[in-house]
C-alpha cells in the first residue's frame, strides 16, 4: 500500500518544522519514490528524450503520487486562441489539484496547438485531450516534481516534451541505462517481450516527415528505428504478447534497431484476451 505524504499543519511552515519530523517526512517520501519508480518500472510509464540520462514519466505516474496524497484532478478547456507568433490554433486548457476539503492544492496551464507536427492532422477532441493532460501534469510537478526526482526520473512530465522542447542539459545522474538482454555469446540480438511503445514524429532537413519509433523491451532497454514495418512488428508483437527478436547495433543515439523479428509462439507463449 502506498503511504501518503504528511503535510505541516496549516499554521506551520514546513522549513520550520521540527528536525524530527522533517526527517519522517522524508523518510515518507523516500518510500513514496521508491513505490512509485516500481510502478513506473513495471508499466513502462516513461520514456527517454534524445541523449539525457534520465527517463520522463507520464502521466499515469505522477497520478500515483498524487493519488496517493489524497488528491483529486481536474480539467477544463478554457478557450482556443491564435498563438501570436505563428497565428496556429491553440488549445488552452487549466488543470487544478484538491485535498479532501475540496482545497486547490495546485494549478497550472497547459496548451495544445496545430503548429506541432503530431497534432496538426489529430481531431479537436484529440487536441483538447492533450492540453487538459500537459495542465494536469504541469500542476502534479509543481507539487510533487521533488519526489519524482527522489525516484530516479526527470521532474519534468513526458507531456511537456516536444520536437522543439528536447532537455539537452546535463542532469544529475540518474538510474544507469538498462542494457539489452543478450542471449548466450550473441552480441547484438535480444529477446524480448514488447512493453511500450512510443512515436517521435519530426522533419528531415529536406522537409521529408519521419517517424522515430522507441520500442522497450521486458529488459528494461529502449531501442530505436524509423522504420515503419518494424515499428507494425513491434505493435502486433505487443498487442499478441509474443516475443521478439530484435538485432541492434549499440550507437551515440542509444540501441538502433537492424532487424526485428517475431518468435514462433510456444505451448508457454501467454497470449492477450
């Protein structure tokens, strides 16, 4: 069971707390962190952007911890407005956290607009959806960014990164890349099961459109192609619980994919329903 945060009563000012109890509060969070990093761990709850060492969590995680606070979410859409410099639509939309007396705790913006190549071409609804998720997981990180970072991960949300807003900085050192799993002395080749699967859509110097697709296996590791059929492998692979063969090449962009192949189920292969 996860255990929730104690909070300083109202009249207290939690950086004058007794030494005692800011030690339980932390000891509290340090617990949380690690409940939460298994969750993470477990769900494939996060991704990895460009070179940084640390993984960004999605949403779902930092509802976890939210949720565990005894706290409720809430969105809106606001209004659609024109980004001033580019004059794309934008999708404005407020999020807000409660505690049990029905308190906002926490509250942020967030935007969705058609000037990002992945949402250009999505649906209204879709747009919307995405703006009241960025606000929601903006206000869960200004409240609970620093037990995220206690858990391992980047105190920025995964919905917050873009094309255009990759975290290049150097960050304290976080949780050591998962290395493939390799299989007897065959370097290069691992088999696996399919636990996520995430797309990075973007622009060639050409103007040509790409699809980078990161694919994360039962070991932990991330691995990387732009190919299209190998990204279809990976989603029917998942979707039927079968394994995978995945040959990779180890490069400065991480585990990129040289061929991917579906095993042959066996009478021990599960199967989704």
């Amino acid at each position: 069971m996860i255990k929730p945060l104690p909070h300083a009563p109202e009249s207290m000012d939690p950086a004058a707390a007794p030494a005692e109890e800011q030690k339980r509060i932390l000891a509290d969070a340090a617990a949380l962190a690690e409940e939460v990093a298994r969750i993470v761990r477990d769900n494939g709850l996060s991704m990895r952007f460009g070179n940084n060492p640390r993984e960004y969590v999605f949403v779902e995680g930092w509802l976890a911890i939210s949720r565990a606070n005894n706290e409720q979410p809430h969105a809106t859409v606001k209004e659609v407005v024109r980004d001033p410099e580019t004059g794309d639509e934008l999708i404005h939309a407020r999020a807000w956290l409660t505690d049990l007396r029905g308190t906002i705790v926490s509250r942020a913006d967030g935007y969705c607009g058609t000037g990002e190549s992945r949402w250009r071409d999505k649906p209204f609804y879709a747009r919307a959806s995405m703006a009241q998720t960025r606000a929601l997981a903006k206000a869960m990180r200004l409240r609970h960014a620093w037990v995220m970072v206690m858990a391992g991960y980047s105190p920025t949300p995964a919905e917050e990164m873009s094309e255009d807003l990759v975290d290049t900085r150097p960050s304290a050192v976080g949780p050591a890349p998962a290395r493939p799993q390799e299989l007897d002395d065959e370097p290069g080749v691992a088999h696996v099961a399919i636990k996520a699967i995430s797309e990075k859509t973007g622009k060639k110097g050409d103007g040509t459109p790409y699809i980078r697709y990161g694919i994360r296996g039962s070991d932990g590791a991330w691995y990387n192609t732009f190919s299209p059929k190998f990204g279809e492998l990976a989603r029917t692979a998942r979707e039927s619980g079968a394994r995978a063969t995945i040959r990779y090449a180890v490069t400065s962009f991480g585990n990129d994919i040289l061929d991917f192949a579906i095993e042959e189920p066996t009478e021990d292969t599960p199967h989704r329903e």
